[in-house]
C-alpha cells in the first residue's frame, strides 16, 4: 500500500539524515497518526520494522531511537510490540 511505503520512506529518510550527521540518538512521534488518521497498530508496526531493519542492515552511528507517543493507547501499542518475546 502507497501509505505504508511512504510511512516507512519517512522513517528511512530521517533514519539516513541522522546517521550521515553522524548522531547517536533519535526520537520519533506516531507519525500520521494523529491529524491524518494512519491506523496506530500499523503505523507502530511500521516505524519499529523500518527502524530495527535500518540499523542492522547499515553502519548507522545510532544507538538510541526513542518512540515518543501521544496517547496511552499508543504507548500500549509500542509496549507490547517492543517487548513481546
């Protein structure tokens, strides 16, 4: 879908700027979800798969990505995908 790849594309985009910038941390908010209604269950999946893809497949100086969220419900959705086994 044309909305999830240029979700993803957002991420991938910042995730270079910070890495050629040479910075070692980065935050993102729930991008798209809140005045353009993206669906926060698939927005979280995509920023986590699109973040953790980006620094194992690049020499990314990150060490540090930070989810900033809205609501609790947000913060729910990234608590469970993040620390699910």
């Amino acid at each position: 879908d044309k909305d999830c790849e240029d979700l993803a594309n957002s991420y991938k985009s910042c995730l270079d700027i910070a890495t050629y910038n040479k910075l070692e941390s980065i935050a993102f908010c729930s991008i798209s979800t809140g005045a353009f209604n993206f669906p926060q269950d698939l927005a979280a999946e995509i920023a986590i798969e699109t973040v953790d893809e980006y620094l194992k497949s690049t020499k990314s100086t990150l060490k540090y990505v930070i989810f900033n969220v809205f609501t609790d419900k947000d913060y729910l959705i990234y608590k469970k995908l993040l620390c699910e086994d």
